[in-house]
C-alpha cells in the first residue's frame, strides 16, 4: 500500500482526507503538532476506518522528525496542509505565519529530495486571487496583492514550487486552491475544531445555533449581489478530501518536474444569506442573526470556474450545499 505523509493530517481537511485516501487504497501516515487540534482525532479516524494510522506527534519543521518518519515508513507521496491560518492573527504575528507556512515548505522540499520522495500535493487558497475582476475565477485569473501575511504565505509558496520544479528537483506538485471548505464527515465524528471565536461563517452558524455565540452578524446586505450579501463558492470537506485523492493518482503519472495548480471548489457562488437559509431549512432551527455595517477588506464576491479539475483530474463535488449545512450540524451536536 502506497504510505502518503500528511503534515497537518490531524486538522480539519487534513483528518477527511486521511480517510478518503485509506478508501482509495493509500496509507496515510499522519504528523501534526496539535497546536490547532486533538490528539483524539487520531482514535476517531480509527473508528471511522478501522485502522489505527501512524501519527508522530510534532513540528513539521524538524527535519531530525522527517527522518525519523523517512526511516519508519517508505514515503511514496506528501499533502502538505500543516499552517497556521487565522487570517487576523497574521496581521498581528506575521513572522509566526511566515515562519511556519514558509519556513515548513522549504524544510519539507529538502527533505522529499533528499528521500527521493516524488509527489507533492500542497494547500493554496482561493485567497490568492483577492477580489477577482472577472468571475469565476479561472486558474488563468491573476494573483492579487495578498491582502494579509496569510495569504501572502499562500502566494510565497506558490512561488516556491514553481522555482523548485523548475530547478528540475525530480518532483511532481499540484497546488490546490481551496475556496471555501464547510460540512464534515457524514459519521459526524471528525469536523472543524475552531478554537476561540470561528472565523468561518459556517462554525459560527453552528455555535450561534448551539446557543454558544449569542448572533451572528452578517457583514453588509447592500452588495452588488442578488440579495445584498456577500458571495463565496463553498465546498464540502470530503468533495475536497477528495480532490485530494485524484491529485496524488494523477501526479503519479506525469513525468517529473511537473508543476500545475486547480481550484477546489463547486463552481457555484452562494450569499451568506443563502447559507444561512440552507442551515435553517435542514436543521430545522431559526438562526439569531443580524444585519451589521460592511467589513473593510472583504471580498464581495468570487467563486471558481472547476472545468480544469473537472477534465483533468476527472474531479466533481458530489455534496450539495444543504449536504454541508446538515453534516455541519451533525458535527456541532456531536460536540455536546
Ligand atoms: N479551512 C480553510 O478555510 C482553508 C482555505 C484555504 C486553504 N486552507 C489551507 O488548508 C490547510 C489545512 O487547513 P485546515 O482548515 O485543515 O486547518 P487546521 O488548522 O484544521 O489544520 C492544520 C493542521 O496543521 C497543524 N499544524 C500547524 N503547523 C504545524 C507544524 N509546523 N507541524 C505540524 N503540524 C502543524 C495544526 O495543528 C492543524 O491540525 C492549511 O494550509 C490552510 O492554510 C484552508
């Protein structure tokens, strides 16, 4: 069985895309420093596959560790999801963002080298397009000044990968471009852990449903948008679990140093007021809300154009939007 490193594999994608790549016949074998979740991830993942994965628990920035895992298993693949992501931290830490979500890609590239480990698939973001002028977005849309350390991490190791692959390193990498994940697994045992106040809409819907936040505030309703609020393209967990497998098959055969980026997401823009709709409609509960002024910065709307990932990677979300909404659910009152 082919063994894929998953740096951040305890994480929210990361954890859904364990499990998907154990369907496909992959091994995962897990490494995460918990700083943004629960070593009992690792005991749900085995209740869900019924199988205990290899999980080390540390800092993908250790090469000593890399090579303690290198010489335990024979790494044939890597998904690089460990980062640190709150967009507002950064502003205020951007070293702390820099140093992990850069300063991890470039330990983790010596490392594959070194190993001879040929394929990498790694977490971009929609983020990099900023405000698109055109919509959907393509892959071909241009990047945009990052609007926060974050993002600019995100563009940063972009750039990386591609000089990398260039310096004909003997790799094969795809950047995914993830617009919005949302939902969780439909065993409702794995999901988002947001720890402090969410910074996503859907966790904070669930905890404003849940009676742990008391509203929530939508941002604006007098937008360029058909109901005033603004628009993001959400895709469920494990259609992105998913994209994840279909990457790695694919990467397996391409010649080497090969370098492509695909956006993750269902091709369908929805208002937050839609989202909020779809909740109420599947959970069966009237959501706290209130309308409050704009948020500066925010991108009114985007969502992605998925005909490359469709034709190439043979990639289709199978969740709709109320699948998201009722698993997201699930997920919040699993959490008691
Ligand atoms: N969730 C989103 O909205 C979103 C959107 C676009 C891109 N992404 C990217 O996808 C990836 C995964 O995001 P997520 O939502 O699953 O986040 P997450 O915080 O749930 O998962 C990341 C995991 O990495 C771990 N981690 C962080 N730094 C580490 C390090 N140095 N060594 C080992 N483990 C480390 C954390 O403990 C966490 O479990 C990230 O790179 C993120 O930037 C996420």
């Amino acid at each position: 069985m082919k063994k894929i490193l998953i740096t951040g594999g305890a994480g929210y994608i990361g954890s859904h895309t364990a499990v998907e790549l154990w369907s496909a016949g992959m091994e995962p074998v897990i490494i995460d420093d918990l700083s943004n979740t629960q070593e009992k991830v690792i005991d749900r993942l085995e209740e869900i596959t019924g199988k205990r994965f290899s999980f080390y628990k540390g800092d993908c920035n250790s090469r000593e560790l890399l090579d303690q895992i290198a010489a335990d298993h024979q790494i044939e693949g890597v998904i690089h999801f460990a980062a640190f992501k709150a967009v507002g931290e950064s502003t205020q830490k951007p070293l702390k963002y820099y140093r992990n979500n850069v300063g991890s890609l470039l330990v983790l590239l010596d490392w594959m080298k070194d190993h001879r480990i040929l394929d990498l698939v790694f977490s971009s973001s929609c983020t990099v397009y900023g405000q698109p002028e055109v919509l959907p977005v393509t892959e071909a849309t241009p990047r945009q000044e990052a609007e926060s350390p974050y993002g600019n991490t995100k563009k940063i190791c972009e750039d990386i990968l591609v000089d990398f692959v260039k310096s004909k390193a003997g790799v094969r990498v795809i950047s995914l471009r993830y617009f919005n994940p949302v939902g969780a697994h439909p065993s409702a045992k794995i999901g988002e852990l947001p720890l402090g106040v969410p910074q996503n809409l859907v966790p904070f819907i669930t905890q404003t449903a849940a009676g742990i936040r008391e509203k929530l505030t939508v941002f604006g309703n007098d937008y360029d948008t058909p109901d005033g609020s603004c628009v993001r393209d959400y895709i469920h967990v494990m259609d992105l679990a998913d994209a994840h497998v279909k990457a790695l098959s694919f990467l397996g055969k391409q010649e080497l140093d090969f370098y492509e980026v695909f956006n993750v997401g269902s091709g369908r823009g929805n208002t937050v007021l839609e989202v909020i709709h779809a909740f109420e409609k599947v959970s069966g509960q009237k959501l706290n809300y209130v309308i409050g002024p704009r948020r500066p910065g925010d991108v009114v709307k985007t969502w992605a154009d998925t005909t490359k990932i469709n034709q190439v990677l043979g990639w289709y979300p199978q969740y709709s939007l109320e699948d998201s909404m009722r698993d997201s659910w699930n997920w919040q009152k699993s959490l008691g």
